[in-house]
C-alpha cells in the first residue's frame, strides 16, 4: 500500500489522559494511597490522644478549679477564726468601754480579737496532734511508709508532711496543716502494717490531695472553735461534720485515684476499712472530748461506731465509697 494511504494507527488518535487521572480506579492517585495506606484511615489515633491543646485546656481548668478551693478553704478558716476572737473581744472591750474608757475600750477590743484569732490559727494543729496522741514516724522503722509519701509528693508537687503516727489497730489516717509547707500526715500503725503496698499508696494520695487543696485548714479550725462546745455537748462531732463539709472524703477518694491512676488499690482499701468498721476498739484515739471532735477529719469516720451510727446514703461512708470507685 502507498505510504501516504497508509491508515493512522488508533493509537495516535488517542489523547493522553491528564497527568494523575484515575482510569478504571488504578491511577496515579490509587496508587498513592496504595503507598501511604495511612492517608485514607480514620482519624482513630486522634480519638484516643487528645491534641496537646486539648490536654492543657483540661489541666488549666483543673488548675483553677484546685486555686478556687484553696482560697475558699482559707477564707473559710479566717472567718472561722475571726468570729468567736470579735465575740470576745466584744465582751472585754464593751468591759472596759462600761468602766468610762472608751477609746481604750475601743484599742482593746482590736486587740484582743487579733490575739485570739492569731491564737486559734496557729495552736489549731497542735491541738489535733495532742488530741489523737500522734507522736513522730522513725524512717528506719516504717521505710516503706515513708518511701510511698516521697514518691507520692514529687508526683504531685508537695513538700514532705512531717511523718505522725498513732499506736492504734484500727486502720486510719487525716491530714492537718495551715498550708503544704506546715502539713502532718498523720497515720496509725495498724495502717502501715495491714495494707498491701497499692492499698497504701492509694489512701496515702488521698490525704495529701487534702494538704494539696488546703482541706487541712478548714478541718482543723473546724475543731478548735467547736472545742470550747463540746465541753457542754455531746454534739461536736456532728458539728465539725457539717463545718468540714459532707461528702469531703468521697470527692478527695475521686481525685486521689487520679493521682495514681489505679482506683482498685484504694478501693480494696476502704473496703478493708469497711470490714472492720464496728470494731471494739475505742475511736476516735484519745479517749478526750477534743478527740472526739476528728472522727470526720479521717479517711474512715465510720471507724469503731456501730451499726446504728451509720447514716444510710452517707457520701463519707468507706462502704459507699469503696463502691463507687468499683465503677471506675
């Protein structure tokens, strides 16, 4: 056939198809996604790690909410201070004003309201060390006891409380101090002695999330104005109760199990507490009318009352508490 009647071949009529087109599904850009099978899966990496900004938001408002507490629990305990310190410098100065001075009258009602004030803030936590009967923890001897508190306290930023224990079989702690730099972690022997290691560890947390967020002061302010009543009442213990604030130990159970990030270890924990809740032997330690006055201020204020002290739906409770941080 003549060169110039020759038919085109059907390839050369044929367009190039544009660079990165898909034909039939296998193109360029299939293959791209045949290389990087990442690029087409579901962001399900970025569901279980919150982005970084995610992360800081959450802290910055547990941060906030931990400032609030601070300064709502220190607030509290001056006004707590200051009101039975203005009644009785009240009473003197309005002495001394009814004896024809006034004006000094006036000097000594300021005061004697600073002095009695300054006086309970700062004799409050002896008072509880005294009343319970805690005399100092020796390192050498409950190593483990003050292995978990470091360990603890670098995690979550505390200066170490000083180390208190109480010769008791019942197994209990409380926290005091007018702030982290002044705190007592305050334990009983049958504590150290009767917990695994995790059990421990768990209600050790729970009594310094108390120092973190300042709970110590309130409690302890909370004794010593009721102190001076419980001389003629029965109903002390109650009062501090409702002054501390119920459910204090449920909320420090939830954050503690956030520090160590286990809850079955202070949950096993109360649930040994609970177990020997109606035990005979006496509590609160002490025996005194002042002692009397912390049953509320320990992990476990149910410790030694019997059954017909325990309050149905009491948020303090270690039974109901052990109990809700099973659901954990």
């Amino acid at each position: 056939m003549p060169g110039g009647d020759r038919p085109r071949s059907q390839s050369g009529n044929r367009r190039r198809a544009p660079q990165g087109s898909n034909r039939g599904g296998h193109g360029h850009g299939s293959k791209q996604s045949a290389r990087n099978p990442a690029s087409s899966r579901p962001d399900t990496d970025r569901a279980r790690h919150p982005a970084p900004a995610v992360v800081r938001t959450a802290e910055s408002a547990e941060n906030a909410e931990e400032r609030q507490a601070i300064s709502a629990n220190r607030r509290w305990a001056a006004l707590a201070c200051t009101i039975p310190a203005l009644v009785i410098g009240g009473i003197v100065g309005l002495i001394v004003v009814l004896l024809g001075l006034p004006l000094v009258g006036a000097g000594v009602f300021v005061v004697v309201t600073l002095v009695i004030a300054g006086w309970i803030w700062r004799t409050a936590p002896g008072m509880v060390v005294r009343a319970v009967g805690a005399s100092p923890s020796n390192e050498e001897e409950r190593p483990r006891l003050h292995n978990v508190v470091d360990g603890l306290c670098a995690t979550m930023g505390l200066p170490r409380p000083v180390l208190l224990v109480v010769d008791s079989p019942v197994l209990n702690a409380l926290a005091i101090g007018r702030d982290p730099q002044r705190a007592s972690l305050i334990v009983t022997s049958g504590l150290d002695e009767s917990l695994s290691l995790v059990e421990l560890e768990g209600v050790v947390a729970q009594e310094l999330v108390h120092i973190k967020r300042q709970d110590t002061v309130r409690s302890e302010i909370a004794v010593a104005v009721v102190a001076p009543l419980a001389l003629v009442s029965s109903s002390g213990a109650a009062m501090v109760h409702a002054l501390v604030g119920h459910g204090r130990e449920f909320s420090a159970d939830q954050r503690a199990v956030g520090v160590v990030r286990y809850p079955t270890g202070l949950g096993s924990a109360l649930r040994t507490m609970a177990e020997s809740t109606g035990s005979s032997t006496p509590w609160p330690p002490g025996g005194g009318r002042i002692s009397s006055l912390t049953r509320w201020l320990w992990i476990n204020p149910m410790a030694g009352a019997t059954s017909e002290g325990v309050v149905d739906g009491e948020l303090d409770d270690v039974g109901l508490r052990a109990a809700a941080l099973a659901l954990l």
